[in-house]
C-alpha cells in the first residue's frame, strides 16, 4: 500500500512549485468499514511574502473518509469519479474548486447507494472529503482566454 505522504512529499521541497496549487485526486478505499445511512429531517491581496510553510497550497480530495470503503458501479465505475467528473463538466465556469468538491460531496452522499445482492453490502453510502491548505481560490477558465490574456 502506497502512503500519500509517499507520493506529495516530493512536491513540498519544490521551489518552482512554492505558492502554486497541488492538488491530488485520490480514488481509494480508506479502510473496510462499511457507511449505514441515517434518516435526515427535511426541513484584498495579504502582503506578499517571500517565505511560505511547506505545507501551504496544497489540497486532497479523498473519495471516502479515513476508515471508509470506496464505492464503484461495476457498469460506471466509482461513484466519486462520475460525481467529481459530471460537476467538474457543469460547473467548471461558474465555481471554484472548492465549491465544486463540496457539490461533488453532497452528490455522492444524496444520490448513491449501495445494491448488491449481499444484503450486507447493500443500502450502504459513501461521503469523499477534502482537506485543504490553499491560500487562493482554484479558478478554471478555457486555454483560449489564457490566450487571450496573454496578447
């Protein structure tokens, strides 16, 4: 099993990469645990500085919480790859990152559930998170306005 410290470490001492987002996408289990459902009621620029934590400008998004199983459709293929994909698709112009991860969260939490003809595996859900230490909003916009800008 790969450890994401593993795999992001090698990003933290990267000079050229100080100051710009890095952002991981992780599609995995975090354990074996198996999510019930619950019934729920219906009702300005900082001063620029030349030092910055290691740690900064990163953000994880996980597809389950720490302890979790990750839930694919043998058809679709995982839940929070279709959620994160889908928004991505709708929403990429209008919102940041953030906004986005937090629709995607809502999507697969509300609209997947488990069916399996072992009624152990079925009726279970799923929640991804994210942890960020971003210090700008991640913004999307189309290569030719890039382009654009640039003349």
């Amino acid at each position: 099993m790969v450890k994401v410290d593993e795999i992001v470490e090698p990003f933290k001492r990267k000079t050229s990469l100080a100051g710009k987002p890095k952002i991981f996408i992780f599609q995995a289990c975090r354990g074996d645990g198996l999510m019930d459902n619950v019934e729920a009621d219906s009702t300005a620029e900082p001063k620029l500085v030349t030092r910055i934590p290691a740690e900064a400008d990163f953000l994880y998004a996980y597809s389950t919480v720490p302890g979790y199983f990750s839930w694919r459709n043998s058809t679709h293929g995982s839940w929070f790859v279709q959620a994160f994909c889908e928004t991505m698709e709708r929403c990429w112009r209008e919102k940041d990152l953030m906004e986005i991860l937090t629709i995607v969260n809502r999507r697969v939490a509300f609209d997947y559930e488990s069916f399996c003809n072992d009624s152990k595996m079925t009726g279970r859900k799923q929640v991804p998170s994210f942890v960020s230490t971003l210090t700008k909003k991640v913004v999307f916009c189309a290569k030719s306005e890039l382009v654009d800008k640039d003349k």
